[in-house]
C-alpha cells in the first residue's frame, strides 16, 4: 500500500511538471509572438515618423529653392537693366571722350 501512494504521488508530480512545461511552452511562444507583434509595430512607426520628417526635408529644399530660382531671375534681371544703361551711357559720352583724347594726342606740352 505504501508502494501504491508513492506511486500515486509521483505521478501526480510527474503530470504536474508536464502540465508546468506546458505553461512555460505556451507562455515562451506569446511572448515570442508579443516580441514580434513589437517590432512590426515598432517598424510601421519608425516608417511613418521617417516620411514624416522627408517630407518636411523636401517641403524645405523647395522653399529654398524656389527662393534662390526668384534670385537668380533678379540677378539676370537686373545685370541687363545695368548693361543697357552703360551703353545708353557710353554712347552718350562718346563724342565727348573722343574730342578729348584728340585733344590730348595732339596737344604738345612744352613747358
């Protein structure tokens, strides 16, 4: 009889560690499942937050773009105005310029 009961009690222990080995399986696979669920999660966030700042990063380089674009048109812009306003200038000047340097040329200085 005493045979019958340790053996009783240790089946009842081996059907406990079995029973304990299947929770700790069961709690190792959802933890492995949450760690993946995790990262995925983690992943779709890093995803959204990096379009997020490129497409601030672009809406910048356009601002800055289209700025130095209206710049450059200035620059040519006014580069012409200063052209024409030298040759309008120069033509007006140049009789004057050219009877001085006659003047000068032909001009002897004796003293």
């Amino acid at each position: 009889m005493a045979s019958s009961g340790s053996s009783e009690t240790i089946q009842t222990l081996l059907e406990a560690e079995k029973e304990a080995a299947t929770v700790v399986e069961r709690a190792r696979k959802e933890r492995e499942a949450r760690i993946k669920q995790a990262a995925v999660e983690a992943e779709a966030e890093i995803n959204a937050y990096r379009a997020t700042k490129e497409a601030e990063y672009k809406a910048e380089v356009e601002k800055y773009q289209g700025s130095s674009g209206d710049s450059a048109k200035q620059i040519a812009a006014d580069t012409e105005r200063l052209i024409k306003e030298t040759s309008t200038g120069a033509a007006q000047k140049r009789d004057e310029v050219i009877s001085m340097l006659v003047k000068f040329v032909t001009t002897v200085d004796t003293s």
